[in-house]
C-alpha cells in the first residue's frame, strides 16, 4: 500500500514557510520522512523489547524492516492518550 499525500498552502501559509526554509516542498517531505524513522525506530524497539520478553520466541530477524512490518501495533486514531495535532483555529 502506498500513499499519496497533496498540501495545499495558501499565498500567506507559503510566505511563513519561506521564512523557515528555502524550499517547502523538500522541507516537508525531509520532515515526514525523519518522522516516519522515527516512528519505525520505536515500533522495532517496542517489538523486541516485547519479543525478548516472550520465552516462546525464539529467534528475531535481523531485518527492521521485517520485524516492524509483522508488528502488531495500534493506530493513532485508536489511541486517546495521543496529543491533538489539529492546528489552532486563527
């Protein structure tokens, strides 16, 4: 599954995120993808934390990639203790 996400910024949302970087577009795209490793980061860690725990399991792959992908994990939007990141009515 892959995801296509379009931004549309007004005149005056453009002009404040020129303040802060030279080129939005690669701005927010660096910024998503530093997140999404983040996030993967900690998905890894709290899988093999909870896999090392377990004495049935015996092995753990190598790969990040594999253990993050078969991680059973909780969403966002199923998780009230997660901030609101719903931007601020002007």
């Amino acid at each position: 599954m892959a995801m296509t996400i379009t931004i549309n910024l007004t005149d005056l949302d453009e002009k404040c995120i020129r303040y802060i970087c030279v080129d939005p577009e690669t701005f927010i795209t660096n910024l998503v993808t530093a997140r999404v490793f983040a996030a993967k980061q900690e998905i890894y860690n709290a899988e093999v934390k909870r896999m090392t725990a377990d004495p049935s399991i015996t092995t753990i792959p190598a790969d990040v990639d594999s253990v993050v992908s078969a991680a059973e994990i909780t969403y966002a939007s199923a998780d009230p203790e997660l901030p609101d990141v719903t931007p601020p009515s002007i």
